[in-house]
C-alpha cells in the first residue's frame, strides 16, 4: 500500500476517468482507518454516486459536510462529477437521495435547485430554492440561482433586479456578475453585459465558463475576433476537447503556408456547428495543408464532397497521425475571423446528383405548387438536460406551426422534420432519409426551407437554398442582433421572437414572406 497523499491522489485520477469501483478501494482503505479523514471520505462518496449507489452515496457526502461546516457541500463536488461523466441517472438519484437525507441543509437544497434550473427545471429549481431561501435568506449562491430560474421563465427585469440588489448590498460574487452579464446580453445591453462578464472574471480569472459566457456575449455584439480566444476558452471544460490541447492548431497570420502538414479537424458539439464551420477546411486546403476530418456517421457521406478534405472517417478508436488537431468551431479563431471578412462562398455543399434525381423523381406528382421544407423542432439530444432545455426554447410544438400550413394550402409543405411531423397537414417522407446526405439531396429539389434554428437550417443556408428561419427571444450568438440577414448564410433571413416563447411574430412574417415569394420555374422529374 503506498502513502495517503499519492493514493488519494490516484483515487482522483480514476474518478476523473469514470473508474468509480477503483477510486472506491483505494479511497477506501483510509477512510477505514480514519473515518473524519475528510478528503478519504469525500472521495468515496463520489465513487459510491458514481456507481449509482446513491443512498450510501448521500449518507457519506453529509457526514462530509458536517465535517466542514464552512465549506461548499461536497454534493457539489458529485453533481460536477456526474455531470461531466454524462451520468445523469445517476446524478438524479443522488439528488433525491440527498433531498431526503438532509432536507433542510440550505447548501443541499441550493445545489440540487441550481442544476434543475440549468436542465431547464424551473418549476422544481425555483420550489427548492424558495425552501433554501427561507433556511438562508442571505445565502449568495442561492440568490443567483435562483435569478437564473427567473430568467429562464422569462422574468428577466425581476431577475436582473434580484442580482442589482446583491451589488448594490456589495455581496455579488463571480457568478452573480457572470449571470447578469448574461442576462443583459438576451436583452441586447451589450456595454452593460461586457462591463458585467470583466468584473466577473476579475474576480474569478480561471473560471472557464465564465470566460465562454464573455466571449459568447461579444459574439453575438458582433466583435468576432475579440470574442474567439475567450469563446474557446471551453475547450478546458471537460468533455470539450478530444485530444491534447498542445497539439491545437495555432492561430494563422495572412501569409501563413501549411504545406507538407497535416491537419486534422474534428466534430465539436451538434451538428449544426459542423455544416457552419466546414467552410474553413477549403481554406486550410488552400494554405497547402492536408486536412482530415472526423464526424459522427450522419455526417459522413455529405462531408466527403466538401472540397479540399483529403479523408473523413468516423471512428475514433485509432486517431490518424497529424500535426495539429483543431475542434471545427476554434477554426474561426485560427483564421482570425471577424464580422468583415466572414468565408461565405456558397454553396459549399454539392448533393450527389443521382440522389438529387431519386428525389425529384418521388415528387414528381406535382410540380406547380412552391415546395417548401419544414423543420419546427430541434433534435431531442436524449441523455444531455441541459441541451434539452435550450432545444425546449428553440423548437416550436406542432400545434405551434399548424396555423401557419393551414393558412397556405395551396403551398406544397414537404416534411424536414424527423419524427414530430405525423399529425401535420404535409408530406413525410423523412423515412426514407437515412443521413444529411439524403436531407441535402431533398432539399435540392425544394424552393425555399422554413426551420428552426436547426440542423437543417445550415443544411438548408450551406446549400445556398432560400432559408426563413424561425428564431428564439435569446437567440444563439452566431445569429447576431438587431438583424434580419446573416453574414454566415447570404440566402438565410431571421424572424425572430419579439417576446420570450411567444412565436407568433415569426410566424406572421413567415407567412408574409411565403406570400411574396415568386412562383416556382420549371422542374426537372428525375430518372
């Protein structure tokens, strides 16, 4: 058995690997021997929460915290571990498990309420939170999450009054500062938002989703090149970066050659950020280097007619030999990008023309009425909460859309959708679709495409197909503010909410627009 300190300290290492059983015995043999060993004790409680055993899990975790009165709860601690690891089972069992253990411990009641309110929960988040509130009604961390559920229920004045107050009390932390950054950044204060996101990183300079949040918020205000460096501060977040940050593509000067390099570029978050951002592998290509690419299966065959990518591959069990490697969002900051000098040569997608001809040739039927795809919904992202609530926000109910295909019967409304589409008044033949390379080849043969901000909006937009796109209140940064075209996509027009949730403004101006648009020419049927 070795000594204490570089047990405990392997102990560490396997639960960051997600090796709970491992961390467990080795954690294990110390706590026996002194059970008010804090950091032993801590560490097997994670691996017991890890492990899903989460009642012993929660009797450890508060015996910890009885222990260190003054400190953050160790539940802290095992809700970022799980979450990082993804274990969110496992992570909801604790949560449980630890309400009922220690149902009046404020430093509980606000954990478990500032993660429900991040999965998008406000209705529990804000119940539990009222309860830690009651218990500590000065407790910071409970004041700011509990402004962050408000806001997601679309009070933003009361929740940015709630955060005011802890500043003008002088007891706002980093968070707080961060999250009213934030929150004056849905309302477009954008000098007010960058004074804010400063302050917070003053205070906490290391703390990466802080320096994310800033450079999201100096996105959306259109100063790109200034925002690159902190937007890509995320990559030390875990599960942001595949491989070892020192083998990052530098950033590249204008006169920077790449011959004889190789580089490899890979699939960073959804698959929307990879139909954006593929636009850059041309221009590697053009610098002389030899790009790689690798991509979820979905995306594979529609990758392989971008030019300039030598190889796509999907399997990441033998990574290929490179240079450098470079998550496909950081490509903007390598090139230096900024709102003037944005790479939009459209289209850089080219459907298979034998899958364009299946295509034409299935709506053949009718070729008179303008055909337009529909996508009113977002991907699910089934296992990840928080992705999850950011897709409750930016996809539209099918009860939502329906008023709108009413209105036009005499448009041919052609299903994008995958899964959702059945009760709707179009046609649905998404079945036969089996990857984006077959959503390309359909959306060649349509006029125009009405989506959420999706997938298949940048499809749509990276085809150079006319692209009306139905946009939340707080919308992502890459579409900007105060504007209705994209420098990204010069075909893609935004309709954007006028108010939190509420639809109908994009929906009029969807229909207005559809009404102008030109009657379709001439259509080729397929083989």
């Amino acid at each position: 058995m070795g000594d204490r300190v570089s047990e405990l300290k392997h102990a560490l290492r396997d639960l960051r690997d997600g090796a709970y059983r491992d961390a467990a015995l080795r954690a294990a043999t110390w706590h026996a021997q002194n059970p008010n060993d804090v950091e032993a004790a801590s560490l097997v409680a994670l691996a017991l929460a890890g492990s899903g055993q989460a009642v012993p899990a929660a009797d450890l975790l508060a015996r910890v915290a009885t222990l260190r009165p003054d400190a953050a709860h160790p539940m802290t601690d095992a809700i970022a571990l799980l979450d990082t690891h993804r274990a969110f089972g496992a992570l909801r069992a604790l949560l449980t498990a630890m309400l009922e253990h220690s149902p009046n411990d404020p430093r509980v009641l606000t954990a478990a309420g500032a993660w429900l309110q991040q999965t998008g929960e406000t209705g529990p988040a804000r119940a539990v939170l009222r309860r830690a509130r009651a218990l500590a009604p000065t407790n910071v961390a409970t004041i700011v999450a509990e402004a962050a559920a408000m806001a997601d229920d679309g009070e933003m004045s009361a929740a940015i009054a709630q955060l005011r107050g802890l500043i003008e009390a002088g007891r706002a932390d980093a968070a707080a500062w961060s999250n009213l950054g934030t929150m004056l950044t849905y309302r477009n204060e954008f000098i007010a938002a960058d004074a804010a996101f400063r302050t917070a990183r003053q205070l906490d300079p290391r703390h990466w989703t802080i320096l994310f949040n800033h450079g999201m918020t100096l996105l959306k205000w259109g100063r790109l090149r200034e925002a690159w460096p902190s937007f890509n501060m995320r990559l030390h977040l875990p599960g942001h970066a595949l491989l070892p940050l020192h083998r990052l593509l530098p950033r590249l000067s204008p006169d920077t050659r790449l011959d004889g390099r190789t580089v490899l570029i890979t699939h960073d978050s959804g698959f929307g950020d990879t139909l954006q951002f593929i636009r850059y592998a041309p221009l590697l290509a053009a610098r002389g280097a030899r790009v790689l690419l690798w991509v979820p299966p979905p995306l594979e065959r529609l990758m392989r007619g971008v030019t300039g990518i030598a190889q796509v591959f999907t399997d990441r069990a033998i990574w290929p030999l490179h240079d450098w490697h470079c998550p496909i969002m950081r490509l903007p900051d390598v090139f230096q990008t900024s709102l003037a000098d944005i790479p939009a040569n459209l289209p850089y997608f080219a459907p298979e023309p034998a899958d364009v001809a299946v295509w034409a040739s299935r709506l053949a039927a009718d070729t008179t009425r303008l055909r337009v795809g529909l996508c009113f919904a977002g991907s699910v992202r089934e296992g990840d909460p928080r992705l999850q609530a950011v897709d409750r926000r930016r996809s539209m109910r099918a009860e939502d859309i329906l008023p709108l295909l009413r209105r036009t019967p005499h448009l041919r409304w052609i299903s994008l959708q995958l899964g959702r589409a059945h009760a709707l008044p179009m046609e649905d033949m998404m079945s036969q679709v089996h990857d984006f390379a077959d959503t390309a080849a359909l959306i060649e043969t349509l006029d125009v495409v009405v989506s959420v901000d999706t997938a298949v909006a940048h499809l749509a937009a990276g085809l150079g197909k006319p692209v009306l796109m139905l946009d939340r209140y707080d919308n992502c940064w890459r579409w900007l503010h105060g504007r209705h075209d994209s420098p990204w996509y010069p075909s893609l027009r935004i309709l954007r909410q006028a108010q939190w949730g509420d639809w109908s403004v994009p929906l009029r101006l969807a229909h207005a627009t559809l009404a102008d648009f030109p009657p379709p020419g001439p259509r080729a049927t397929g083989a």
